[in-house]
C-alpha cells in the first residue's frame, strides 16, 4: 500500500515540476528541438542499417528471418535488393 502511495506522489512531483519547467515557451522549443535531434539520430542509424543489410544479404553476420528470404531471391538471380541498395545509396549522395 505504501509503495503505491511513494509512487504516485513521485509521479505528481515530477509532473510539477516538468510543468513549471515547459511552462516558457523558449523552454519547451528548447525540448522540442533535443527530443527531434535524439529521434532523427536514432531513426538514421536505424535506417542506414536496413539498408545496408539489404545491399549485401549474403554476408550477414546473423541468421535474420527476413534476411535469409533476401539471401535466397538474391542467389536464386534476383537483383532487387541490391539495386535497390544501389539506387538508396546513389540518393543518398546526391542530397549530400
């Protein structure tokens, strides 16, 4: 019972305090603009590893469901995979 009590008035001070915190506007831009950062970099990250799987599916290093299916059109003759990791990788330079 005690716990539950010690939970909850944690929960309500917290809540408090980020309100009086983001309670500026500056404040909350100022969030706003980390919490994106932290996403855009994780989603990056995420992103460029999926396709790098994608371009090479015979050299992975673990046996991934989904890549192993890539793996067998890829040795059967298809290409799709890897022109698609072509064509990603060639967008990706240009923007840059």
């Amino acid at each position: 019972m005690r716990k539950r009590y010690i939970a909850s008035a944690v929960g309500a001070i917290g809540a408090g305090v980020a309100g009086y915190l983001l309670k500026n506007e500056e404040n909350r831009n100022k969030l706003k603009g980390k919490v994106d950062a932290v996403k855009d970099k994780l989603m990056d990250n995420q992103e460029d590893s999926t396709l790098d799987e994608a371009g090479k599916p015979d050299q992975l290093e673990s046996d991934v469901p989904s890549q192993e299916e890539n793996s067998k059109m890829v040795s059967e003759g298809s290409q799709f995979g890897v022109q698609y990791y072509n064509e990603a990788k060639e967008e990706k330079k240009d923007l840059k």
